[in-house]
C-alpha cells in the first residue's frame, strides 16, 4: 500500500475542508515569516543608517535625547541651535581622531507635493564631512568647487524630485538665490539621499544661522576611551552628548519590546491554525471509522494507518506553510509600506527581509509542530479494532 497516496486521496475527498485548513496555516505562517524577515531587516537598516553617520559621537544642542537621535536619523522642523564657539575646542582633543559641524535647516516648500512638504539641507564643511563619510559617491558631478561656492550637492532621493542634473541652476524654497548643481550623490539607503547639502557658512549666511550649528559629528582615535572621554563632554553647558551606540542600542531593545508583543500575537495565530489542522484530522479519523477498520482486516498494520493519517498532517502543514511563504515573499513590499505607515520614524533601508534561512525556519517550525500535533489523531487512527467499526455500522 503506497501510504502517501491514501493519504492525498484522502485529503481531495474533502477539498473544502482541505483548502480552509490549508488556508489557515497559510495566513499564519505569512505572519510568521514577515515577522521574523521584519526582525532581521530593521536591525540591519537600523545598523546601516548609524554607521552611515560616519559618526561615533554627536553634539547637539540640548534636549531629548530621542529628539536628538530621530533628527539624525531622518532630519526634522523641530531644530535646536548651539553657539559654534560652545563646541569648537571639543575637535581639537586628544582623543578626537576627526570632526565635521553641521547646520540642519528645514524649510516648507509649498511645490512639494500635493500639499507641499519640508525641504531638508545640511550645510556642512567641505573639508571634514566627506572624509567623515568616504562611502559618499557621485552619479554625477563633485563636491562644491570652493567653500564658499554658491553651489548645492542633491542625495539621490532629493535629485529625483527636484529632477535636476550637474550643472543644472536650482531656486531654493526659503532663498531668493540661485544654486548650481555641483553633484549629485549615488544612493546609499541612508537619510543623506533626501539631503540637500551646501557649504556651512553659506547655510548660516542665507538662514540667518550665523555662528550657530545644529550638530558636531565626533569621530574618536582607536585607543581613545569612548565612555570617559563622553564624560568629559557632559561638562559642557546646554550641549546634549549622544553616543550612537547607545541610541542603536536603545532603539533596538524599545522595538524588541514590541517585537515581542507581536510575536506572541503570531504565535496564538499559529496556534489557532494548529488546533484547527487537529480538528479536521480527527473529524477525518472519526468519519472514516469504518474504513479504517476495513484496512486493518484486509492487512493494514497499525503502524501503517498511523503513517498514513501523520501523513495527512505533514501535507497539510507543509502546503500551508509553503504556501505562507510564498504570500510573504509576493507581498513583502506592501507589508513593509504598511511598516512604514505604522513607524513613519522607521530606519532608512529594507525593513524586511526575506532569505532562505529565514522561511526554512518558518517552514521547518511550522510543518514540525504539526506533525508532533497530528500524533494524537494517528494514535486513535492505529488503535481502531476491526470488530469495533464493523459493529458501529448499526
């Protein structure tokens, strides 16, 4: 008796029962492995974007240090200024290996979009912010001809929605001046794609900024001790001291937390979808009581009807959970939109992503529990004595 063909018989003799059952092991395991790609993917994009920093530190000026970290991240309207003669003998430090100042200006543009949009440049020093960030590549152009050019640098992102070139001439919302497109940057997944950069003391001069900054980006000498030397810097009056290993690893256990929460609502998903396949088996076992007796008279071993209803299991399982996967990799775009809806502060990047041994995980976890559920239905299965179902026939 070939058992795994009973067992797919069996299972088209109820396609209705079959499809729903299938369907909710496939709902679950679609949760199961976004999550678990969402887990992976937010940790490295997360990952990414600090290090793209280029920094170890960063100053700015006093407040929330969550503030502080989201206007690093993603830029921000709601900008606090320091004096620049607060910070300028922190670069010169021993333990200080480069430092780069930045001004952060955000100015609404009412031609962004359908109900206009913020604008975000970063003035910055020519001679220190590139070498802070050597990743930073050109599709088109260089870095501004003169520290004092009257010259922009667009991210890819900004390039695109300004559909401007090298060499182009660009009108700036919040100025009535005319910058020339010196570059524009490769994509790098990062928050300096939707950047405008201009040359720092140009930033102060045209938004009235004059000897103010937004941040100062540290970058500390390879022996230097990081924890005293921010010690130090907490002396400073009205200057906010972030490490940005602490803010990863703040971000991360905040979302850790809620990871948790959500995995736990996948696991009863999952659950549910696991009682409702041990419900169809044994509602199966129960029915074809007679039936199975029938084989046990004509030779059937009991090990070979447990077999076969485990099998039934197995597929079922293993239909769904490929199927969920399947879902997941087809939809993992809108899943990840949906992400960023729900986070709008959420890291630059792919926020899930799917590999093989992710989804082998999900497959592997979901076809094996089960089977360890289906046990039970094929114990029943095995222990039908042939006079029983003959007798239960009145």
């Amino acid at each position: 008796m070939n058992i795994f063909q009973v067992a797919c018989k069996n299972l088209l003799r109820r396609k209705t029962r079959t499809l729903f059952t299938i369907a909710g092991i496939m709902l679950s395991a679609w949760v199961l492995v976004t999550l678990l790609g969402f887990n992976r993917g937010y940790e490295q994009s997360l990952n990414e974007n600090i290090e793209g920093m280029g920094f170890q530190i960063v100053l700015t000026a006093k407040g929330c240090p969550y503030e502080a970290a989201t206007l690093m991240l993603k830029g921000g309207t709601g900008l606090r200024y320091m004096p620049e003669a607060l910070v300028r003998d922190v670069a010169g430090r021993e333990a200080v290996a480069a430092a780069t100042e930045m001004l952060m200006h955000a100015e609404f543009d009412p031609n962004k979009g359908e109900n206009g949009g913020t604008t975000v440049y970063l003035g910055i020093d020519p001679q220190t912010y590139p070498a802070m960030k050597p990743y930073l590549q050109f599709n088109q152009g260089g870095w501004f001809s003169a520290d004092s050019a009257v010259e922009i640098v667009l991210g890819y992102e900004a390039a695109e929605l300004e559909q401007r070139e090298a060499g182009d001439m660009m009108l700036l919302p919040g100025s009535e001046q005319e910058f020339r497109v010196a570059g524009v940057l490769k994509r790098t997944g990062t928050q300096d794609d939707g950047m405008i950069f201009l040359p720092l003391k140009l930033a102060q001069n045209i938004f009235n900024k004059t000897g103010r900054l937004t941040m100062l980006g540290l970058r500390l000498k390879q022996e230097a001790d990081q924890s005293v030397f921010e010690e130090e810097l907490y002396s400073l009056p009205d200057v906010q001291v972030v490490s940005m290993a602490q803010v990863k690893n703040t971000i991360l256990s905040l979302v850790a937390s809620a990871k948790v929460i959500v995995l736990s609502i996948a696991f009863i998903a999952f659950l549910i979808a696991l009682f409702g396949v041990l419900n169809t088996i044994l509602m199966s076992v129960f029915e074809r009581f007679q039936e199975i007796g029938i084989l046990k008279s004509i030779g059937a071993l009991p090990k070979d009807i447990f077999l076969m209803v485990l099998s039934e299991t197995a597929l079922l399982c293993a239909l769904g959970s490929l199927a969920g996967i399947i879902l997941a990799y087809l939809f993992s775009g809108l899943s990840e939109m949906a992400v960023r809806y729900f986070l709008p502060f959420a890291p630059n990047g792919r926020l899930i992503i799917l590999d093989w041994p992710t989804t082998a995980l999900a497959f592997l976890s979901i076809t094996l529990a089960g089977i360890a559920g289906g046990v039970y239905p094929s114990l029943r299965a095995a222990a039908v004595r042939p006079l029983d179902s003959i007798r239960s026939v009145d």
